[in-house]
C-alpha cells in the first residue's frame, strides 16, 4: 500500500518498521481519510460545491492508473469515512449550504437567466434543504425586483430575432410567456415583462 507523508508523519512510520495488522488497518482508515480530504479540497477548489454534491464525488470509486490494465478504479470510499471528512470540512468551514446557495442563486439569475422557479428546482436538486432554498431565492428577488424583472426582459430581448419569425401577435406573445416561464420565472413577472415588452415595436 502506498503512504502519504500525512500517514509517516502521525504513525512515525520508518524503513524497516514491522507493522502489526491491527497497525496496517489504522493506516489505511488514514490513509483513505487523507486522499478523501485531498480530493474533496481540490474540488472545492475549483468551485463551491453543496454538501450532497461534495457526498456523491466523494462517494464515487476513484479511477487509478495501471501499468498492466490501463486504468482500473479502486474501491469506492467508506461511507462512514465520508461522513467523516464532510463533517471535517463544515467544521472548518470550508462547505456551507447556505453560502452555496446565496452564490448559485445570484450566479443562475444574473449570469444564466434563470428565474425564481427554476433556480428553486435546482438547488433542491443540488441537495439543499427546500425551505432553505426557497427563503433565500425569495429574499434575493425581493431585493432585486427591478433586476429580476429586467432580466426577463433582456431574455426577451436575446431571443427577439426568434419571435420575430411569427406574425401573428397572439401566437408570438404566448410563446414568448412559454419561454419565460422555461426560464422559471414566475406568472407574475412573466406578465409584467409582456407588457412591457410587447408594447415595443421593435420585439
């Protein structure tokens, strides 16, 4: 078995050393832990990652390289040790839900488009709790009505090449709400943006 300088260092682990299996099983619970933690790291790393989200990487076989097969996977991680590493990491601080939640949200609506409701489905999806999520989606549209409403309208805008291809006003306006309401924005905003937008001539 392969040992990080993380498992020499706590076990004082030497050259010529004679283990005892109860010793090796230590190791490896170390070990495991140490590759865990490293991974979840790197991952995080990259991007803010919700606690269900970070689970099911974690939980995932790890591929490793072989020099007679090509590559194979290891065992898939204990899921005890998980837990372990999980409970590490929302000690420190470095995972949060509700931090998750407050970046995606403003990342999804000003970056993506995406409105109340389908910004909603996706951090339930993503494993944060219901309720939380839809306090914080709710909070973030009640500062930022305007906006909100605005980028609806600018949705509206960036597809006007699309609707234009439809004459018939009626059937131009119902798919445009259609659209919208694709985009998860609710009933109310997706009235408001038709107003505003189909009273211009050039939508």
């Amino acid at each position: 078995m392969g040992v990080s300088a993380d498992c020499l260092v706590a076990f004082g682990i030497h050259v010529g050393m004679r283990a005892a299996p109860e010793q090796i099983r230590q190791w490896k619970v170390r070990e495991q832990r140490s590759r865990l933690l490293e991974k979840a790291q790197s991952l995080l790393a990259r991007r803010d990652h919700s606690e269900k989200e970070l689970i099911d990487k974690l939980s995932r076989p790890s591929r490793r390289p072989s020099k007679r097969r090509g590559s194979g996977q290891d065992d898939p991680p204990d899921p005890g040790m998980v837990q372990v590493v999980i409970q590490e990491l929302r000690e420190r601080n470095l995972i949060c839900d509700k931090r998750f939640a407050t970046r995606f949200i403003q990342e999804a609506s000003e970056r993506r488009g995406w409105g109340e409701v389908k910004i909603r489905a996706a951090l339930q999806a993503k494993g944060v709790e219901p309720s939380i999520g839809a306090r914080l989606v709710q909070a973030y549209a009640e500062r930022n009505a305007d906006g909100v409403l605005e980028q609806a309208c600018r949705s509206l805008e960036q597809k006007k090449w699309y609707f234009s291809r439809f004459q018939d006003q009626k059937d131009r306006r119902e798919r445009m709400g259609r659209f919208l309401q694709r985009k998860g924005f609710k009933a109310e905003t997706v009235r408001t943006a038709l107003r505003r937008c189909t009273n211009q001539a050039d939508v």
